[in-house]
C-alpha cells in the first residue's frame, strides 16, 4: 500500500522537527503552512481552518497514493505500523491514533474518552488518522471545528469502519490549565454538533450527542476540571445552537492550537 503524509500547520512553529522525523521514517509528504517557510517539503496556505487545509491537500496528493495519513505538526508517532496494518482489513476506511497527553487536564479527560472510544467511535483524534485515498475524494469540505470527526461520519456512512489504534500513539500537549481545557471543549463541542449537521452519523453516536448536554453535569463530581469541561462542552451546544458555522475561531472567540 503507497501512503503518503500530510502535515498540518497552522505556523512555522515544529515544522523543522517534523521534517526531521518524517525524513527519519523515509516517507513521502508534504507539510500544509499557514506561513511561509524555504523547504521544498512546505507547501504554503493561508490558515482558514484545518478544514480548508484538508481539503487543499487533495490538490498535492499524488495520484498513486492508496492511502492518506493526517498528522499534526506538534506530534510525535510511535507505532505507526500498528494502525497501518488495521488496513488490511478491507472493510476499515479509517484509522486514528491515540493522542497520549501526560500533563494537564487532559490526562485524566482521556482516561474517560478512551474508554468510550474503544466500544464505539464517538469523535476521531486528527493529531494523526489514516485513510483510504478513495474514501477521501468522496468527502467534500465543509467549515467545521471538528473537522477530524466530520472525516469520520462520512467514512462511517459510507457504509466503512474506523478503529481507534492505542497502540499507535502520537506525543503531543494540548491545554495546560482548566480555561484552556474549557475553551478547547467548547471549540471540539460546537465542531462536533457542526458535523453531525452535515452528516448523520450511526444511532449510537447520535443518541450520545443529543444526551451530551444533559449528561455532561455529572463531571462535575470531578471538581474544578469537571467544572470546566462542563462549561466547555455546554458552551460549545450553545455556540451551535446560536448559528456556529464558522470553520476557526474568530479572534473574538476561541484561540485554535497550531494545527
């Protein structure tokens, strides 16, 4: 299976170390830069959102690729044999990677998700995602703040599985204090809602989010951080609900990370 890599930053800001990582695994990419950087590897883009990035990329893809792996520029792979065998199983269109976050709130948040996301994918982590190269010409780009899950309801529906691999993993940091957690739910939340908008995904996922906001109190028995993914992911319903259709926070909103 031919793969090729793309990489998604929203600066220049670890592209030099993911450079240096993929030259190391010897494979074929091409990192998407919201600024301009000298490398023949570095295609720029105007950062409009991932989602725009996404779909640029099908423009630089070469046309013998069987296969497209989505990664982040703030990460770090390991086991990345482990999901790409998961394709071999035909009817798998998707793969998506643990994102292993050792610090900050987090930490203790994964322990909740992952569990859910090994009966039945919820969301898809984008940090880094196989798939199959037909599956994604069939996809047409909308603005999303969840763009990752929104690649995942379309695979789903068209009629493919995803596995979340854990023991593939990508290193990375996210938010370090509970506002930033808050903010970065809130962005994931309203994102999600934005997809299931535009796609409907399997029963099971829909009953979870149409239950999300009135389940989502109970994490406050967690204290301060469940405070605050309540908030977040309340406050992400509500952005939908107003209209959301945006595909990036505005700067009076939400600050994006890098990618």
């Amino acid at each position: 299976m031919k793969l090729f890599f793309v990489v998604f930053a929203r600066d220049a800001n670890h592209v030099f170390e993911k450079i240096h990582e993929l030259d190391r695994l010897n494979v074929p990419y091409k990192i998407i830069c919201g600024e301009k950087v000298d490398h023949e590897k570095v295609v720029y883009r105007a950062a409009k959102g991932k989602y725009d990035a996404i779909d640029f990329s099908l423009s630089i893809i070469p046309p013998d690729a069987d296969a497209v792996v989505m990664n982040d520029v703030d990460t770090k792979i390991h086991n990345f044999d482990v999901a790409l065998r998961c394709l071999d199983n035909k009817k798998v269109g998707l793969v998506f990677a643990k994102d292993d976050v050792k610090t900050g709130p987090q930490a203790l948040f994964h322990q909740l998700l992952f569990s859910i996301l090994r009966v039945f994918p919820i969301l898809a982590n984008g940090d880094l995602m196989i798939i199959r190269r037909n599956l994604l010409e069939q996809i047409s780009f909308r603005p999303c703040k969840a763009e990752d899950t929104y690649i995942l309801f379309k695979v789903l529906g068209l009629g493919y599985d995803a596995v979340f691999s854990e023991e593939c993993y990508v290193e990375t940091e996210k938010t370090t204090n509970e506002k930033e957690e808050e903010l970065y739910k809130r962005r994931t939340v309203a994102g999600i809602y934005q997809a299931m908008s535009y796609v409907k995904p399997p029963f099971k996922i829909r009953l979870f989010y149409l239950s999300l906001p009135f389940l989502s109190p109970l994490l406050l028995i967690l204290g301060k951080k469940g405070y605050y993914w309540t908030r977040g992911i309340l406050l992400g319903f509500f952005d939908y609900i107003r209209g959301d259709k945006t595909g990036a926070w505005q700067p009076t909103s939400s600050p994006q990370r890098s990618t």
